[in-house]
C-alpha cells in the first residue's frame, strides 16, 4: 500500500469548527457504534438471553449478556404498561414504555431484584457502582401498533411504514459516566474494549435493539397466538433504535472541549491522511463507489419536515447529483485521486455533501484509519489545570487564535446575546432562554466561550505582557474558566466552536448533530431548533449474524434483492 | 448513600457557584471536592463548611495581597483562591517554602498542593501545627487532625510521602453536608415556569406519534 507522504495538512480549525459545518457532519469509521461492532465481531464476542420473563400485557423483565474476551456486559430491561398521556420524550418525563440499565458482568438475582426497585424509576432512583448505563424508551405508537398487528393476523409489517418510521422504540436519555450513582468511567476506561468514547452506552442501545426485537415478537404472539408470524429478519435488520435527543447533549461538547477535539481531530487526521496517498487501487475505488452508491439510497430514505432540514436536504441531493456526475468522468487512481474530489467538493458542493464526501473516502482505508480511534478518548487528567507562569502577552494570543473574529464583536448588541443557557429546576432539565424575555440571566450557565474570551481579552488591557496571568487571576477570577479553556487550546486545536452559542440564530441542533454523528447516527431529523430525532444501529446485525463481514458497512443500505 | 466521584464533582461545582463564586473556581472546587473523595478525605463536608463561611460575597478581602513574602490578606485566606495560587504559582516553592497566613478550612488547600506537586515533579508538604500532609499528586498522607482554622500553614517541596491514604471510587458524604451543598447548588437553577417548560427544551410534553 502506497504510504501517505506528510504535506496534506488537517483542515484548519477556523473552517471546520463553525456550526453550520459541524451541523452537517456525517458518520464514518471512526463511529463509535462502529467501532463497537468491529470489535465485537473480531473478538468473537458471545452473545446470551439468560432471563425474558415478561407477560401478555408486555409487563416483565429481560437480561441479554454480551461476553467479551475479559469482561461480560449485560443489559437489564424492564418492560412497562404505560399510560399514552404519560408518554413524553422529555428529561420531565417520569414514566416510559421499557427502562434499562448496563450491568457490569452477569446479574444476581438480588441485583435484578434493586435494579427493578430503581430502574424504573430513572433519575429518582439510584444506581450503583455495578451499573455501568442508564437508560429509558418509549415506543413509536403508531409503527409498534401496526406491527404487533400484522405479525399476530400472520402477515409481515408493510415495509413503507418501516422506513418511514425506522424505529420501534426511542431511547430518550442514556446516562452514563457515575449519574445518578452509576460507576464513573475511570471503572473501566482502562479496559480495551470501554476505553473508546461511549462504547458502554453503544452496548446497552446495541442490546436494547435485540429486546426491542424480542418484545414486539412476544406482544405479536400475546395478541395472535398460533398463526402469529415471526418477523421477517430482514425486515428487523431494517429496524434500528430511535433516539430523541434535546437541549441536554448540547453543552457536552462546549464543557468537553479536549474530548471533542480528540473526535473532530482523529476524523481529520484521517482525511489528511487519505488525501496524501498518491494513487488508488482499483479495489480502493471500486469500494468507494459502492458506498457512495449506498450513501445515495440512504439520503433517498431521509425524511424530516423540519424546514432547515428540508432545506439541507435538498442541497445534499444536488450535491450527490454532483457527485455522481463528476465520478463518471473522474480517474480516481492517478494523482493524489481524494485530494483531488476533496478540493473540488469545497467549491461544487454545499457543506452536507462536503462532508458526505470528506467521510466517504475514508471507507476503503481502514488499515490507515481505524487504528486512530484509539485517539479519541480523553485521558488528559492534568489539562484544566492553569499555568499560572505563563505571561499575559500568551493568553492574549491563546484568545485570539481562536476567538480574534469574537474580540470585537458587539457583545451587547441584542442579536449577539439574545440566548442564554441555564438548568431547570426541573428535574435539572438543560434550557435556552431569551435573556431579555425571560428571568435567567443571573442563572446563565458559562456555554458562550466567545463572549467570555471578548471579556477576558478585554479586561487584559493595559496588563504589562510579560506579567504572569496568575497575577490576573487573582484579580480577577471571572475570567479564571476563560483563561483555563484559552490554555486549553494549546493541546486541543479543535476545541472551540468557531461561532456565538448565545446568539439570536444559534442552532443548537448543530452541536447535537455534531456529537451524534460521531455516534454513528444517519437520518438526523430535527424536530425544532433545539431536538432531534435519529435512528441508531438500522441495517446493523443483530447479534446472530454479527461477523467481520457484517460489522462494518451495515451502515450503507443496499436494496433488498 | 454512596455516590460517584462525578456526582461530587457536579454538585461541589453547582454548590461552590451557587454560594457565589465565579464559574472558574467553581470548577476548581469541584476538582478539589473530587479529589479529596478519592484520598479517603470527606471533601463535601469540607467544601459546606468552607461554603457557610460566605466568603464568595467580598472575596477581595479574603485572598492574598500578593506572593511576596508571607501570603495574607485583610481578612481570613480563602483555601479555593489561596490554593488556585498556589497551584498556579508551584514555580514559588522552588525558592522556598511559602507561609500562609490565617487560612480557613486548610484540608481544602491540599488539592491545590497536589496540583502544585504533580508540576513540580516534586512531594509537596504541608504543615500547620502538629498536622503534616504530604501528597505527590496521586496520593495524599496526613498525620494528626487538621484544624477548621490555621494561623499558619507552610508549604514546601520534598518531604517522605509515607503510608499513604487508601485511594476511593466511590464516596460517602456526611449527610449534613451534602444537604448543604445541594442547597447551594439549588441556586443555580432557575424556577420552573410553564412558559420555560413549553419553550425552554424540545419534545413535546406528549409524545405518542
């Protein structure tokens, strides 16, 4: 294989950290729902039902264990009977259709006796150490109706309603990382199989698609008996699990800059790296035109009514027309071929396709891409800690490197601070409100980094350059999280988003698309300016079928023959 | 009750913003908190007794005037802004070891000495009357009790690190004093309203499509 040569540089942080850019990033290799699959396969991972113990009523319990090399992992669901005026999707919300949590290992029978007094119960009850997850789904109303309906008269669910829905349940929250009394992820970051970002909650919503399965299976023959049909497995393929994600997710990537950076920088990497390689196999291209094939019928599928996804929708099938019209005259195994689509995709294409494309070209070079996911983990324990040593003129130019375009930005100025973040009493429920509007101001959590870095550089005047910022601090010490994130940016170049979080227009649906793209998630379909909803694991293996073959690429649909 | 470390960090950031310190030392707090935890220490307890001092409402008056010399101020020293120093000037210790004068609640303090000692490379020592604490980042000793007030604390680099605490993933807060500090925290929420729940947040309150 043609080794890459040094001088493709990653994207610089100025283009790819702006919102609208980040609002428009698409899956790849490096997602984390595929990490897990890979793994998974490659080791052999053995999967087992030890418990289903659920009624007619659809009222019970289930445990699915997933057995690993050194360690096993196993999903506690509970199945409700709830009331449809109950059903919300909400951080509020305080009953669901189906509750769960990822235990640590292979549960007692006095371990499912605690989780049943508290799972359900979600952030009223508590969790504990041998908790790994927590997590809840609500069903989609009107898809689960229509197919316990067709398997208990016989007959299969009509495929139209499968895609247009995509998902018998939604997952609605899934906490990890020692909420609500959960083990805090220094339990098991040093294991290989949890030290990737999120892998623990990729399991349990991995798991949760086999219970899913096996629930509408049981309701379907409660309802038909005998002549219920089993639902055709590749229909059930089709089926992945929803996922309704709000304002909650949002700050996560403003409060994690060096974890964000180690994601946005890994995919960056990866794309310098594809792009310097000089030439291309004709296996290398014969692949990627196969998943461009396979992206073009996913986006085909892709539905939202949202106008500003509407809108982006439609500026993404030009970009595949596009796409498609220039593939038939490109060579694409001369002369740096992926530097070459890359360069044209950054005037012909609006910025979904550009990074459509960017992702894309990634697929046939697993040996060159994969091994960087190890790099997106956070282990950086001593980062936040501040240099008080470091001179003035330093942090200014810190400041400046990512927020100059900021610094003289009106800050006062209504359009520019419109917004502003705080947390609910209510069951601590993340909001954005309208600062004059509304009472929040003196409640505003600190998730506008750029108006803070205006501040700071601001109040930086007239301080003598080479005076060590801790003199500052101590005067100053609003600006003690501003300084710290400023410093912070030395060893995360990615870490800042480009753009005003607390301005008029802000999309929070942007920096939820952002993380949940890295997810693995496809079909983002925003519901307001500040939710979404999106389909998790469709077209992926169940765990019967999960081999190297299957673990990869489940994620480009190909027609059903 | 036990908690995770993350829930103590979370609820010493709200509390420590919520008694009216800036965000960034809210968060140092909330380190510090988590830290203490993890030494076997009961740094909740630690974070509302410093909390109910109220200091955070005219914090000018409780930092040092400036490192030349013995570190004091016009009132009693405030560990979170003394040790944020102190963590942010360790290069100090290399002169000498620094004296602080009339400092509340020192076991907050050694956090910031951990800080000060994984930069150095170095065990920090602390001092103050018969107690001694030593701690080289990761771990911590102590020998006697820590008074809730220190006339004078020394700090110096080196010193045995000797029998140290047993390292904790799990913490247990004296109930007091997590009410406490969920009291504080409470401060940075703002009130339920029915405009904010229909606006603030996505979802509908009914989701049965």
């Amino acid at each position: 294989m043609t080794s890459p040569s040094p001088d493709i540089d990653r994207r610089d942080p100025a283009t790819v950290m702006r919102l609208s850019r980040l609002g428009s990033l698409h899956q790849c290799r490096l997602s984390f729902m595929r990490q897990l699959t890979r793994r998974m396969a490659a080791e052999n991972w053995v999967f087992s039902r030890p418990v289903f113990d659920i009624d007619d009523n659809g009222v019970g319990h289930a445990v699915y264990t997933a057995q690993g090399p050194d360690h096993a992992y196993s999903l506690v669901a509970f199945a409700h009977d709830l009331p449809p005026e109950q059903r919300s999707d909400r951080v509020i919300a305080e009953a669901w259709d189906a509750t769960f949590a990822l235990f640590d290992g292979i549960p007692t029978a006095d371990d499912i006796e605690r989780l049943s007094q508290n799972v359900p119960l979600q952030e009223a009850g508590r969790v504990s150490e041998a908790e790994l997850s927590l997590s809840r789904a609500n069903r989609s109303v009107r898809l689960w109706a229509h197919v316990v309906d067709r398997l208990a008269a016989g007959q299969q669910p009509d495929l139209e309603q499968i895609y247009a829905v995509g998902y018998l349940m939604r997952t609605t929250a899934v906490y990890g990382s020692g909420k609500f009394g959960a083990a805090d992820r220094e339990k098991t970051a040093d294991r290989p199989e949890t030290n990737g970002p999120f892998q623990a909650e990729m399991l349990s919503v991995y798991l949760t698609r086999v219970f899913v399965r096996d629930l509408v299976q049981h309701m379907a023959r409660a309802k038909g008996g005998e002549k219920t049909a089993q639902l055709d497995p590749e229909i059930a393929n089709w089926l992945g699990i929803g996922n309704s994600t709000g304002l909650g997710m949002a700050p996560f990537i403003v409060n994690h800059p060096i974890l964000f950076n180690n994601w946005i920088m890994a995919r960056e990497e990866a794309i310098a790296r594809v792009r310097a390689l000089a030439t291309a196999t004709e296996a290398d291209v014969a692949r990627f035109r196969d998943v461009f094939r396979r992206s073009e019928l996913s986006v085909s599928w892709w539905r939202s009514e949202h106008p500003i996804q509407i809108e982006k929708l439609t500026a993404l099938t030009a970009d595949l027309r596009a796409i498609s019209d220039h593939l038939d005259q490109a060579d694409l195994t001369q002369d740096r071929p992926w530097n070459r689509l890359i360069l044209w995709s950054q005037t012909a294409l609006s910025q979904e396709g550009q990074e459509l494309l960017a992702s894309l070209i990634l697929e046939p070079y697993g040996d060159l891409v994969d091994g960087l996911a190890g790099c997106m983990a956070d282990s950086n324990s001593a980062a936040h800690v501040i240099d008080g040593a470091m001179p003035v003129k330093a942090v200014r130019d810190l400041l400046r490197s990512s927020f100059g375009w900021a610094l003289d930005l009106d800050w006062d100025a209504p359009e520019h601070c419109a917004r502003a973040w705080y947390v609910s009493e209510e069951k601590l429920e993340p909001r954005l409100g309208e600062r004059f509007d509304e009472p929040i101001a003196e409640y505003e959590q600190p998730l506008a980094p750029a108006r803070d870095a205006a501040l700071a550089h601001k109040a930086l005047t007239g301080w003598a350059e080479d005076t060590p910022i801790a003199e500052f601090l101590l005067r100053h010490p609003e600006h003690r999280h501003t300084v710290r994130r400023a410093q912070m940016s030395r060893v995360a170049p990615y870490g800042e988003i480009r753009d005003n979080t607390i301005g008029a227009d802000v999309l929070p649906i942007d920096m939820l698309r952002a993380k949940l793209s890295f997810f693995g998630a496809t079909h983002f379909d925003p519901r307001s300016d500040r939710w979404v909803r999106i389909c998790m694991y469709a077209g992926a293996p169940y765990p019967e079928d999960l081999t190297s073959e299957t673990a990869d690429l489940w994620v480009y649909p190909e027609l059903l023959q | 009750m036990s908690f995770s470390l993350n829930e103590i960090e979370a609820t010493a950031k709200r509390a420590t913003r919520g008694a009216g310190y800036a965000w960034g030392v809210a968060e140092e707090a909330a380190k510090a908190t988590r830290w203490l935890c993890a030494q076997d220490v009961d740094g909740a307890a630690e974070l509302a007794r410093l909390l109910e001092y109220g200091f955070a409402g005219a914090v000018t008056g409780h930092i040092p005037a400036g490192t030349q010399g013995d570190w004091s101020g016009p009132g009693t020293l405030c560990p979170l802004m003394t040790g944020a120093l102190l963590s942010d000037r360790s290069d100090l210790l290399h002169a000498g070891p620094i004296r602080i004068r009339q400092l509340a609640a020192p076991m907050m303090l050694l956090p910031f000495a951990a800080h000060a000692a994984r930069n150095q490379g170095s065990v920090v020592t602390v001092t103050c009357g018969d107690f001694s604490a030593a701690t080289d980042g990761a771990q911590l000793a102590v020998a006697n009790d820590c008074p809730a007030h220190a006339d004078h604390v020394e700090i110096a680099l080196g010193g045995p690190l000797t029998a140290p605490r047993a390292r904790q993933t799990r913490a247990t807060p004296d109930p007091a004093a997590w009410k406490t500090l969920n009291r504080f925290a409470h401060r940075t929420f703002a009130p339920a309203t029915e405009e904010s729940r229909l606006l603030g947040a996505g979802a509908g309150l009914s989701d049965n499509d």
